[in-house]
C-alpha cells in the first residue's frame, strides 16, 4: 500500500485498498501500521491528525490512540478509565522489498511473488495510479515490457534483464479499489543511476497509463465508504 519511504516517522501516510481508506504510520522503533482511516469516536479521518511519537493524536477530540490501536488518553476526561471501545482498527501490517504491504483478512504472510529476492541492491519505483482493473493493467504491462517473463500472479509480474532494460524487475499491483489500482515495482541490482532509472520507468508507466485511460469513461462516483453512526 506505500513505499517504505512513503511512510517516515511523523506522517501519516493515506492509503487505499479494495475501496478501504487506511491510515499508513511509523513508530520511532521503525515498526510500520495500517489502520482503517477512520476514528473511533466519530469516524474523522485519522490521517487528518498528529503523530506525535509512538502514538496517533486525532484531530477532532484530541484523543490518543497507542501503536495497537488502543485509545490512551481523553482529554476531556483525563481522570476517567477509557472506554475499551475506542480502539481503532488495526490490520495487519509489515515491510518488504522496500515496500509496506497489509492484509485486511487476517495476519498473513507476504503473498507468493513470482520471484525471489536476490542479494544485492534493489529500488522501489515510484507509484503509478491507474483508472482501470488490475488484471487489465497486468495484461498491458505484460505485452509492453521488454524481457522474458520470470513469473506471473494474480497481481504481480517479474521480467528477467533485457536490452534496453538491464536489470530484473518486479510488478506489483496494489488493487485500491474495483476500478482503479496502483502500479508498484522494484528493480533489483540497478545498474543506472536511480534518478535516471526512476525517470525512465516513469515515463514508461506514465506511457501505459495514458492507453489505458484513453477512451474510458470517467469512474463512477465513489460509495461512501462507512455509514456514520451515532455515538453517545
Ligand atoms: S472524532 Fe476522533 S477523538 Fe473524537
């Protein structure tokens, strides 16, 4: 859902998976989290808030809430116990390949890539944001990249060095929501200069996006994603 430098201690990263609004953060131990982006009071969004340390400070009513989650400190009523409700939804949360994944269902390892991880250098390419269904985009990128193809999944695609392109690569897929998704990749043993390499990558992307939308109608608008409810 982020690149690992995405997310640095003291922001509060916004990110979406299948349509769900997560709030991404760093603890100053480097631990990274995902929670629904939603407070547990009134349902303002958390990412509107403070990080201040170890703890998310939401902006409406000032509450605290400690990196599980757990609601520690009401400022309107500091000499009261906390309610155990107020407890933001945690998700499953952890960082590799330069990269912060989460699972909404339940903890879960990484998910099969069709890869492995060489030793050596690797680098994250910037996101590209795409109007269309991940599987649609998976297809383009197949037919439009250079090399032979190392792997597939359902949401991932590994091309071997090719000319032109003369080093491993790695896409992933970041479905935000129906129809929309989000093109991640990592390259691995950079040959180039990562500003160069990130420049070229860019541009391709950019390229491959462009196609894709080119003709589609504009997405419908999105559904709420919470029904308010009523707090005493
Ligand atoms: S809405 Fe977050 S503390 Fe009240």
């Amino acid at each position: 859902v982020a690149g690992a430098d995405e997310v640095p201690v003291g922001h509060l990263f916004h990110g979406r998976l299948l349509g769900r609004e997560l709030a991404v953060w760093r603890d100053p131990g480097g631990g990274v989290h995902a929670w629904d982006n939603r407070c547990p009071h009134r349902g303002v969004r958390l990412t509107a808030g403070t990080h201040c340390g170890g703890r998310i400070r939401c902006r409406y009513h000032a509450m605290e809430f400690d990196r599980d989650g757990a609601c520690v400190h009401v400022p309107a009523h500091p000499g009261l116990p906390v309610p155990s409700r107020l407890r933001a939804t945690a998700h499953a949360c952890a960082e590799a390949f330069g990269l912060v994944w989460v699972s909404l269902v339940e903890p879960q390892d990484l998910p099969g890539l069709p890869v492995e991880r060489p030793a050596g250098p690797l680098l994250a390419l910037r996101p590209m944001p795409v109007r269309a269904p991940a599987d649609r985009v998976l297809d383009a990128l197949a037919g439009a990249h250079a090399g032979r193809v190392l792997g597939r999944t359902d949401l991932s695609l590994a091309f071997e060095p090719a000319a032109g392109c003369p080093e491993a690569v790695l896409f992933l897929l970041q479905p935000a929501d129906r129809d929309r998704c989000i093109i991640r990749g990592v390259c691995f043993a950079p040959q180039q200069d990562s500003a160069l390499l990130l420049r070229r990558y860019n541009l391709r992307l950019r390229t491959l996006r462009d196609s894709l939308e080119a003709g589609a109608h504009a997405p419908a608008p999105e559904e709420p994603l919470w029904a308010v409810e009523a707090v005493p």
